[in-house]
C-alpha cells in the first residue's frame, strides 16, 4: 500500500452507562482495539451486522464521536489530537454521507442552500460563483439547474441521496464516509447510486469508507474488507480474497447468507446458520468474542484473544484457526 491516506490505530470507543438507584454505572465498549489503513483514492469496506461497531468506527473517524483511546490520521494531521479552529481547517478533507436521505436534508431549505451551505459556511463560493458551482455539483450526480429552487420532499429517495452526495463532495474532500449510504434505497436506486459512486472516484480521485450490512454491494464496489464483529476486526483483506476463500468462520457465514443469482448454485450452497445472537458489548464473553457462536470453537478460544494471522491472498484474520502462520482459508487447528 502507498502512504496511507487515513490511518486508525488502537481506535476504542466507549460510552458510560449511568446506573439506577442499585445499580452502577457500566462501560460499554462499542469499537475496541481497531486498526486499518485507506491509500487515496481506495474503497474499504466495513461489515458486519447491527450492533458490531460498522456506525461508531465511522462517526469516530468523523470525530462526531470522541474516540476514547487510539489515534487516527488524515493525509498527515492527527485528527484526534485537534480542536476547535484546527478540526474545523480539516473538514474539508473528510465529509460524510447518512445512511437516510429523508432526514439527512433540511427540509426547510431548497436544494441550492443545501448543497451550497458547506462553500458558504467555509468560505468558498458567494453570490454568481456560488450558484454556478451548485448547478456544476448538481450536474456532477445526475440532476440539473432545474433541480435548484425545489425542496427535499420533491425528490425521490435516490434523488435526496444524489443531493446528499453533492454536497459531500462540493469541499473537494479527500476522503468520504458512507454510512450505510444505499441500505435505505431499492435495488435499482442502490445500483444507480453505486455507479455513480464508482465514477466519482474515477473522476475526483475520492478514498471511501463504506459501511454497509450488505456483502452484496460491498462485492460491488470494494478494494478490500474489514469485517467487525462486537467492535471487533476480526478479518480483513483484498474484497477478492474475501469473497472467494474467507479465512474466518463469521465471515464464511456472511458470505453464505448472501443470494446468488444462478438458481441451480443457489439451490446447492451450504447456509451457515449461526446459533444465537451477538453477546452484549456490556458483557463482553472471556477469549476470542466469537466463540459463543463459532461451529468450530476451541479450548482456547474461550480463555485467549486470537492475534491477527497473515492469510496466502491478502489480509489477516484474528482466529486460532490459522494461528500456526499463513493458512489460505483452508483451517488449521492450534
């Protein structure tokens, strides 16, 4: 990988739970202990399911949320370490779109106060220069000059998103977080989005952070995958390698639960059914955070962590499977 364009390492967040009459005040640790890189202009892809950490990460890296511990850097500027003035001369570089685009617009503004604000609120664009960057921002993602003076509720799902995304990137950002971006919008609105996702960063030469539940747009539009699991990596690695030979049991499991569109495969294909649900970040289980649910546990699974091992095609995976060196998605016991 070239230098990275955004670096996270260590990165925890935790929330404190204020307790009742009788009971304590609890820590609840929603990402704990992540690390990854993003080179410019590359798509990584985080997943997993509700309740792993795919939003907090996000939000964190944004600084919506104060990482409890860790660090985080954004083309050389320790994002954690900033304040005030300082966070606000890097906001430029790092913009987000909402996974809901029906709340994510002020329905009180038309569509050229929306996607204008950011030029505005920084100091880029006034008066004539102003609107004609609008009209050049709204023509970027498919809409028009037209679109200017109407407001959000006369636009379709995709639409709203589209205005979103324009004025994600009207600051020239390097780098844009997509939560949960498309997971609100049907089949064909989601392809169309993705598209246009895929020739922005063709174009404008974006990195993206993309969160999603669904392995199936991931496959679409990832470079590599990091797939969490109770606020956990717990495998990551080229999207190509992922896909085709996963090196950990949860993401085999992912993956099985993703439809293919050939019948007869489909019909064939072993489903993983997990057993159980995610165990409460309030309760963290002892060991490895997956071995309540694991087809394969171990012995030690429930007393160690398993470190990161080096996968043949790519990545690593945190499972004592593969923890006697590279193992190329095929198990090897401990």
């Amino acid at each position: 990988m070239s230098t990275p364009l955004l670096s996270v390492r260590d990165l925890e967040v935790t929330f404190r739970l204020r307790g009742g009459l009788l009971r304590p005040t609890r820590l609840l640790r929603a990402v704990n202990g992540v690390s990854f890189d993003i080179a410019p202009g590359e798509t990584l892809a985080v997943v997993g399911e509700s309740g792993s950490g795919k939003s907090t990460i996000a939000r964190a890296v944004m600084r919506l949320l104060e990482p409890s511990s860790g660090r985080i850097h954004l083309d050389g500027d320790d994002v954690t370490a900033l304040k005030g003035e300082a966070l606000r001369r890097i906001r430029p570089k790092l913009q987000m779109v909402f996974q809901d685009p029906y709340s994510s617009l002020d329905p009180s503004m038309i569509i050229a106060d929306v996607v204008g604000e950011p030029l505005v609120v920084h100091g880029r664009a006034r008066g004539a220069d102003l609107e004609r960057r609008v009209q050049g921002l709204l023509e970027h993602v498919g809409l028009g000059r037209y679109h200017m003076n109407r407001y959000p509720y006369e636009f379709s799902g995709g639409q709203r998103q589209r205005i979103a995304i324009a004025r994600a990137i009207a600051l020239e950002p390097k780098l844009l977080v997509l939560d949960e971006a498309v997971s609100a919008l049907d089949v064909s609105t989601q392809n169309q989005i993705l598209n246009l996702l895929e020739d922005l960063r063709s174009e404008l030469g974006i990195a993206y952070l993309f969160i999603s539940h669904d392995l199936g747009v991931v496959e679409h539009i990832a470079d590599r995958v990091a797939v969490t699991y109770l606020g956990r990596i717990v495998e990551e690695g080229p999207a190509e390698r992922i896909f085709s030979a996963p090196a950990h049991p949860y993401t085999e499991a992912l993956l099985s639960a993703v439809p293919v569109p050939n019948p007869r495969i489909q019909r064939s294909r072993q489903r993983i059914v997990l057993p159980g649900d995610i165990p409460s970040p309030l309760a963290p289980p002892a060991g490895c955070p997956f071995h309540t649910r694991c087809p394969h546990v171990m012995d030690v699974c429930k007393t160690a962590m398993p470190a990161h091992t080096p996968i043949d095609g790519g990545g690593s995976a945190a499972c004592f499977l593969h923890d006697t060196g590279v193992a190329g998605g095929t198990r090897r016991a401990s």
